[in-house]
C-alpha cells in the first residue's frame, strides 16, 4: 500500500511512501484521461468510469464529470 510519506506509525503496517506507478500509451482513438484514487477505483470500474464521464466530455464540462465520479 502507498500513501504518506513521514508517518511512522503507519509505516509499521506496511503502508510504504513509495508510490505504484503504472504506464499507458495513449491513442489517438483516446478521449480522455481519469486521475483518481483508490477511493475511486475501489468502487467503479474502467467501463463505469467511461459511462459516467463520456457525456460530459462531449458537451466539455470536466467538472461536472469529476463532481458525477465523487457522487
């Protein structure tokens, strides 16, 4: 598990500062890009996460697909 970096006591349990960095190439059939945290990936899946935010990219409104993800 990777989270913060400094807190002793959570690094007795096994929580390391050192961050899980994955690579993607991306295409040009690719629309857009979701950042988020295990918060996030714990409850939705890729093909959720598309369905949520595909009809705001098409009308550009960013925000309102990242408040749609939290809610």
């Amino acid at each position: 598990m990777s989270r913060s970096l400094g807190d002793a006591v959570a690094h007795t349990v096994g929580v390391s500062a050192v961050p899980e960095v994955k690579s993607f190439l991306v295409g040009t059939d690719d629309k857009f890009i979701v950042i988020g945290s295990d918060g996030v990936w714990e409850f939705l899946t890729n093909e959720n996460i598309a369905e949520i935010v595909f009809p705001f990219y098409k009308i550009n409104e960013p925000e309102t697909a990242a408040n749609e993800i939290v809610r």
